[in-house]
C-alpha cells in the first residue's frame, strides 16, 4: 500500500503539486493552454504539461495543504503582483510574514519529498525535511523562529522599448524549486540549506535553519512584527540560476532549438 508521505498513513495518494498548481493554470490560460519549457540542458525548447504532479499526499492531507497553505498564498501573490504591476516595484502588501514564510515550508517539503523530474534540483538530506516538517506540523504559530525566508520582486532594468521584459511577463515564469548548501564566514559549525523558488514574479528562499540576527535583518527578510512586506526590486539577470535559464534559452531560440514554431 502507498504510504502518505505526511501523515504517514497506508491511503491511496493523490496527484499532489509541491508549487501550486494555480500559478501553472493561470500561465496556460494565458498562452492557449501551454506551457513553454526551456531545459537547463540539452533539448529543445518544447511546449508541454509538466506542472509537477506527483503521488505525496492523501487526500485528507492534500485537502489540508491545499485549504491551509496553497490557497492564502496563491491569493496573497496574485493580489500583489496585481498591485506591483498596476503601481510599481514599491508597493507594500499587508500580508502574515509567518503564513508566508509557512506556505513556503510547505512548497519547499512536498518538492523535497516528490518523485517529479523538475524537482530533482531540490533534493535534501533527511534531517533537513525533518526541519521543514517540524515547521508544517510543530512551528505554524511562529515558524520565523524556526527558519529564514527573503523574497524579492524580479524586475528587467531594460526598458519594454528596448525589448525588456514587462512585469506582467516576468509574472509568468517560473523556476522550480533548488537547494543550495550556504555558508560563509565565522557560521561556525552550523550548516544552512536555502531553497529558491520563482513564481508569480517574486524570489523566494527559504534557510534553515534561521539565520543569525545580523543576517535576518537585511532587507527582503521577513520579520515577524511587520505585516507590511516589502519585496526589493531584483534585476532578474542577477538571480544566477534564472540568468543562466534566459540565456540558455535565447541562444536556443536563435538556434532554432526548438519544437515551437510559433509563440503564444
């Protein structure tokens, strides 16, 4: 029998998404139902339906996740990236910084934890899903405490006359979920795990776990007593893993690498 991976329960699992799958449908609904698909590495640029489906969760599991976490952070994204779009990078949204930070845990584990190939990029040790676990099923009330999280607002300093990108376009990317290993100087024997993800516009990356306070308090960090967050504007050929993407992507495009003859 199949063992949810949450509850741990022999149920029969549902086709779980570790990054909702609203902010998938919204991107098809706007190109004629497809999804285009630039590989890191060799292949085609390609359409296709890949939205990160995988067997996680049960359904009682997969209705809590989806009610608990997924729903108030594809509604708070949404209705802030309308806010940016309509009036600009320095918009602040009223918003739960640890119901955020929660809803992140929760993209982050199930992405650790799934079978789908866009996620191998996220794979992690087992004592560092425990920690993400312990944020979902221990830390709700205050799981700032328990990890870090920064988020920044992508944006293109090409000008839309020159052939940048527009924000309603940069909305529409998305780069699945990595794990990285971070140190730095003087961290001691501590070893930090960050998990990124683009969706919706925005960077997010979740460490743990939490950072010392002089690392926490630079900007984009979310803080438990400020419920006005703000995302610093990020030039989004400086995040390097998107960079490398749009690079790889446009010479691909200039190769006629690809399987779509015409774009949405």
């Amino acid at each position: 029998m199949p063992i949810c991976a949450y509850c741990l329960q022999n149920r029969s699992l549902c086709e779980s998404h570790a990054i909702p799958d609203a902010f998938f449908r919204d991107i098809s609904r706007r190109n004629s139902g497809k999804l285009i698909v630039i590989p890191e590495g060799p292949g085609k640029i390609h359409f296709g339906k890949n939205s990160g489906k995988a067997k996680i969760l049960c359904s009682d599991c997969e209705t809590h996740f989806n009610r608990l976490y997924d729903s108030p952070l594809v509604n708070a994204l949404k209705e802030w990236d309308r806010l940016i779009c309509q009036k600009g990078l320095e918009v602040r949204y009223d918003s739960s910084p640890e119901k955020i930070a929660t809803s992140l845990a929760a993209i982050f584990w199930r992405a650790s934890v799934s079978g789908n190939n866009i996620y191998a990029n996220a794979k992690i040790s087992h004592s560092d899903r425990a920690l993400l676990l312990n944020i979902l099923k221990n830390g709700q009330s205050k799981p700032l405490q328990l990890c870090s999280c920064k988020v920044n607002r992508l944006y293109d300093k090409t000008s839309e006359e020159d052939g940048g990108f527009k924000q309603k376009d940069i909305s529409q990317i998305i780069l699945p979920v990595s794990a990285y290993r971070v140190r730095w100087e003087h961290a001691g024997t501590t070893r930090y795990v960050a998990l990124t993800v683009v969706m919706q516009g925005f960077l997010f990356c979740l460490m743990i776990p939490r950072l010392p306070f002089s690392k926490r308090q630079k900007a984009g960090f979310l803080n438990a007593k400020q419920s006005k967050l703000h995302a610093p504007a990020l030039h989004l050929l400086d995040y390097e893993p998107l960079a490398r993407s749009l690079v790889s992507g446009y010479k691909k495009y200039l190769d006629e690498d690809s399987t779509i003859t015409r774009y949405p």
